[in-house]
C-alpha cells in the first residue's frame, strides 16, 4: 500500500500544485486555501491543496467557427 503525506510544505505544495509562492500565499490570505501551522513551518494539507486546485474553473473548449 503506497503512503501519501497528509501534509505538504509550501515548496511541496508548490511543485504539486504545479503553482508559485505568491499564489498559495495569495490563495492562503484570502481564504481560498486553508494552511495551517507547525512551529514555524506553514503546512497545507493535501485535501486542502487538492479542492483548491479542484475549484478553478475548467477550460471550456470552444468550437472552430466557419
């Protein structure tokens, strides 16, 4: 059974998100992604990581026109 880690760093949660500091940051501040803090370090959880990614609009296709 392969273990997934329940709580990411903001670097981890970086790469994972494929996203940059200032838009985690940004999504954090305005309450868009929940963190949550371990002594100094700012962690987010995977769940958390995953609807905040899950919450962006989809890119819609749109039809050629002729």
């Amino acid at each position: 059974m392969e273990s997934y880690p329940i709580a990411l760093t903001i670097a981890e949660a970086c790469s994972a998100a494929r996203a940059g500091r200032t838009s985690l940051y940004h999504a954090i501040n305005v309450g868009q992604l929940r963190a949550v803090k371990r002594g100094r370090r700012t962690l987010v959880l995977t769940e958390d990581l995953r609807r905040w990614i899950e919450g962006h609009p989809a890119i819609e296709r749109k039809m050629p026109t002729k």
